[in-house]
C-alpha cells in the first residue's frame, strides 16, 4: 500500500524503516503494492543516458543504483528500492519508443526475434547494499504489419521498452518468455525483491496487519 503523505525522518509504522519506492512508474508501483508493505514514492531524478558501450545489463544495475543511491541520501535510515529495466536485441539496447510510428518501427525489428530484458534491482538503507539483474528472455512471434498495427491501436505501448506490455494484450506478441521471477518483465522482480527486502528486515509475510496474521484458517 502506498502512502500518499510520506512521514519525514527514517522509521515507518511501528519503528519499522520508513520503505522508499525511487521511482515515478505506475506500473513499479502498482507491483509494490501487491507485497502489502507501507511505502512511499519518490523521484529520483537521475541522468538515465548510458556510458559509451556500456553492456545492458550493466546499464540497468548502473542506473537502479543511482535511483536507490539519490533518494537515500534524502532520508537516511529509509531502506530505498532503485530498479531499471533495459531491453536488448543481440547486445543493443532498445529504449522505449516514445509515439506510434516508433513503435510500428520498433516491432517490426523484435518480430521473429530474441530480445533479452534486464530488470535491475538494487536495495540499501544507506549503509548495505543489495542489487540483482533478472533477466527474462522474450521471443517474439512473427508480427505482420495487421497485427502490429492492432495491437498498438489497442494498447499504446509508447512507454514501454520494446513496444510490448507483457502483463496485458501484450502478451499475444510473444511465442516464449523465459525467467526465474514472472514479475520481472513488468519491471519490478518481486520473488528476487522480497528475499532482498527480508535482508533489511521488511519480509511482507512477518508484516502483515493483526486481522491477517491472527486469522486461523
């Protein structure tokens, strides 16, 4: 659950670290809140451009450090949440394309294809640090130009890397996805994200409310 006025300071509910979300996607957001952990959303405000040859990969754990590292240097004691998504096709990455003729162009290239998307996490408190890189690998079906253009007059995908929106009608481009977290092709891993927030001492299982963790079945 987000909270709408975040508390000042480090501690949340309960002397609980307050739980920062460094991002501005609705979408990293709303998976968040699936975990049922109090949490506020904040900015980053990071330069996003990448390092000349920099691998993907390394991108994405590059930047989702920088957004965990800039909001936790505003509230110490807070355990900061910093992710980025990167999507790759043979080693180049593919950004997000931002009007529909970027798209139609965009899915025409990933037709038939491979694209490789590393969704980066990095966790701290200011002190330790956590990150990962989950990959999931997505192939493409063999799009005709009907089809790419039905799918991007029904959903928009103008701000999503690779033009695809996995949670939604986005799944009918693909012909295989492959990963060791589901979550993780929407942007935020939550199986990799829960065991690294139980390092900070945040499991979502040992914080639900009373009415939950007292229920009997």
């Amino acid at each position: 659950m987000s909270l709408d006025n975040p508390p000042r300071g480090g501690a949340g509910p309960a002397d609980r670290p307050l739980l920062i979300l460094a991002s501005t996607s609705r979408y990293r957001r709303e998976m968040l809140e699936r975990l049922r952990l109090p949490f506020v959303a904040e900015p980053p405000q990071v330069d996003e451009t990448p390092l000349p040859g920099e691998p993907p990969g390394e991108l994405a754990l590059r930047l989702a450090r920088a957004k965990a590292q800039a909001v936790a240097g505003r509230h110490p004691g807070a355990v900061v949440i910093g992710s980025d998504q990167v999507a790759a096709v043979d080693g180049a990455p593919v950004g997000k394309p931002g009007g529909h003729a970027q798209a139609q162009a965009q899915l025409r290239r990933l037709s038939g294809r491979t694209v490789r998307f590393h969704s980066a996490l990095a966790v701290t408190d200011g002190q330790r640090w956590l990150a990962r890189d989950v990959v999931t690998e997505c192939r493409f079906r063999t799009l005709d130009e009907a089809a790419i253009q039905a799918y991007l007059l029904a959903e928009r995908p103008y701000d999503t890397a690779g033009s695809a929106k996995a949670e939604s009608l986005g799944i009918a481009l693909m012909q295989s996805m492959h990963s060791d977290d589901p979550t993780a092709i929407i942007g935020l891993p939550l199986i990799a994200l829960t065991a690294m927030l139980a390092e900070f001492g945040l499991d979502p299982l040992r914080h639900l409310p009373a009415q939950h963790a007292q229920a009997t079945p």
